[in-house]
C-alpha cells in the first residue's frame, strides 16, 4: 500500500429539512388547526481516530464526503426524519486544519473517540410551531438551517515515543528491524527507506514502547532536500530521538562527525522545538571497526562531536548492545504519560508470565 500523509478532502454537513404547513381538515371539525410538522436535522460529519490505519490513502481519491439533509415535514403532526451522520475513520494522530483559516479543528490522539468537525443544519419550524392562543391558524413556516461546509487538509504524525535520526544507510531500519517485529526494506544503498515504518518494542508482559524509522536526512533537508524533510514533522510526537550515526562508512573519505553535525544542523533549522528534545547518541556498524581500534575510535567521535548526553555503542546487524539500549529507552519514556499501550498485548498473558512453580514433587 502507498504511504500517503497528507491529504486534502471537501465535507459538507445535511441541510435541515424544511418546515411544512398544514392544516387538520376532518369532517364534522371545520376548525382542525395547524397541524404541519418540523424538518428533521441535516447529516453531520465526524472524524474518529483508528489504530488499525497507517496512511491517509483512502483521503487521496475520495474528496469530497457529503452528509444527506433531512426530511421535510409533513402534515398530520409528521416531522421529518434526522439524516444519518457520517463517520471519517482515520489513522491516529492526524491532525485536521481548516484551509481558509488555518486554525486546528481536530488532533486524533484517542481511539475510537468521535469528533465533531461539521455539523448538520438544524430542520425548519412548521406552521403547528407557531400556533398561540391569539394566532390560531399560523401561516409561516421556516426553511431548514444549511450545514457547515469546510476544505480541511488531513495531515498525519507517526505516533512514536522514540523516533530514529540518522544519514541514509545509517542503520535505521536495520536496528528497527533487530529490537522489534517490524520489517522494513533493507538494502545496502541509500535511501532504501521511504516512507516511516513503525515497530513496537516488546520489553517484556506489558512493557513495551514504539519507535519510529524515519527516512533519512541529508544536508539541506529543511530546505526540501532528499526525503526526510517531507518526514520530519514525524518527530515532532516522540519523547526520545536517537541520532544514528555510522561508524564505517563505505567511502573512507566520508567523517562521520561531519555528517552527525550536519543532521543536528538541518534539525535546529527545521524545528527548535524539536532540536531541543531530549537526543542519545548511537553509534553503529561497530562490528565493522576492528576491536583494538573501536575504544579509541569512539573516544575520538565523541571529542570531535564535543558530545556530553547518554553514548550507545551498538550494532544493529548482530544486535550487540541492542539488549542494553532497549531496557534504557524504556526506563525513560515509562516516566512519562500514557507511554504504555492501555490495551495489553494479547501475546503476553499475566497468568502466563507468571511462572508456576512446578507441582511435580
């Protein structure tokens, strides 16, 4: 399926059925009264965050999404019956914008919950509404009220709390790969990934966290260079950002200080808010650096870099360290909110994760 993160769509609530007038005409009752009915309430248009979606891409070719309005009202005391309101399931942590205005009407942060981002005309007054002890054959009656129209831009952010931050060919996908049950493309030319790939970390029985695989960044990307630019925006949600950095590099010629500072560089230009989020520096592809060279060649990165938060040493190809960075990433994000899935994973069950002691004596 094509990864598509934004979207721009057309909705537009039911108009209000109109009022009806009328009047009882019986035999043998010459003055019956008004007796016309209200016009039912136009379709409203909600928007509901699903945990099953991962892309916008059914927003691409359906645009335009039109609530019905609602009946008339009919004579003999009949209103007119409500329209059915419709429902916009997308992925969580889309964001909807009113284009005209710019102002945010919506962010999907809780599933399954319904809000209101066009609402449905209310029906019009028949001429029964308008019946008073002095005005006893009322001859008015109103037209249903419209419904809200909007051109909304959809735009969706990976919900993550740890995102990944490297050069292409890093090691992103491939550590993503190694701590948790995603599966992205992996191949040994850059730009392998594109689009966000999401995993969830298992720790253990309802430890877990989810980490974010973003393509990667090269110089100039807040400008519009590459791919990442199109997929920062996906980083603005985490609570952790690891900086990936490839300790041996293909082309010898290549610094891998020089890149890492580039990538802070094009982070600090595209979002402080972002820059100043807490960052752990990991260095990968130490499988490739010989043992006697690795200690030294570390200490060197880290001077140069003038590096002074958390350094992971690691490689994600054989998963060595992969272990001890796992079990740090969680003791940070667990201190915060809403970190842990509400809904435990049905793989891990409490009365299987807790070994019985055995019976056999």
């Amino acid at each position: 399926m094509k990864f598509v993160d934004e979207a721009t769509i057309d909705v537009v609530a039911g108009d209000g059925g109109n009022g009806c007038m009328s009047f009882r005409r019986e035999k043998f009752l010459p003055f019956g009264g008004p007796n016309g009915g209200d016009g039912g309430k136009g379709g409203s248009v909600y928007a509901m965050g699903d945990r099953n979606l991962n892309t916008l891409i059914d927003y691409r070719y359906a645009r335009r999404h039109e609530a019905r309005r609602g009946e008339n009202g009919r004579g003999s005391d009949q209103f007119g019956a409500a329209a059915e309101d419709i429902v916009l399931r997308m992925p969580m942590g889309t964001i909807i914008t009113d284009v005209e205005t710019g102002n945010v009407i919506a962010e999907l942060l809780v599933p399954d919950e319904k809000i209101l981002i066009a609402k449905g005309g209310d029906g019009g007054f028949g001429n029964m509404h308008f019946k008073t002890s002095t005005n006893r054959a009322p001859r008015q009656k109103t037209p249903g009220w419209p419904g809200q129209a909007f051109k909304l831009k959809l735009e969706m952010r990976v919900l993550a709390d740890v995102g990944l931050l490297g050069m292409p060919n890093a090691g992103k996908s491939t550590l993503i790969a190694a701590i948790s049950n995603a599966r992205p493309k992996i191949a040994d030319y850059p730009f392998t990934t594109l689009h966000p790939n999401l995993g969830v970390v298992r720790v253990q029985a309802e430890q877990s966290f989810v980490v974010a695989d973003i393509p990667g960044l090269i110089e100039g990307a807040s400008e519009g260079a590459g791919l990442g630019h199109l997929f920062l925006r996906h980083l603005q949600r985490t609570h952790l950002l690891l900086h990936l950095v490839d300790m041996a590099p293909f082309d010898e010629s290549i610094d891998p200080v020089a890149q890492a500072k580039a990538i802070v560089a094009e982070l600090k230009k595209y979002d402080d808010e972002l820059y100043e989020k807490p960052r752990w520096l990991v260095l990968n592809k130490l499988d490739m650096v010989p043992e006697d060279e690795r200690e030294k060649r570390v200490k060197d990165f880290v001077k140069r870099f003038k590096w002074k938060g958390p350094v992971f040493q690691i490689s994600a190809l054989t998963r060595e360290g992969c272990e001890g960075l796992v079990h740090a990433i969680y003791e940070h994000v667990s201190k915060l909110k809403n970190v842990v899935p509400d809904d435990p994973d049905p793989r891990f069950d409490k009365a299987e994760a807790q070994q019985p002691s055995s019976s056999h004596e």
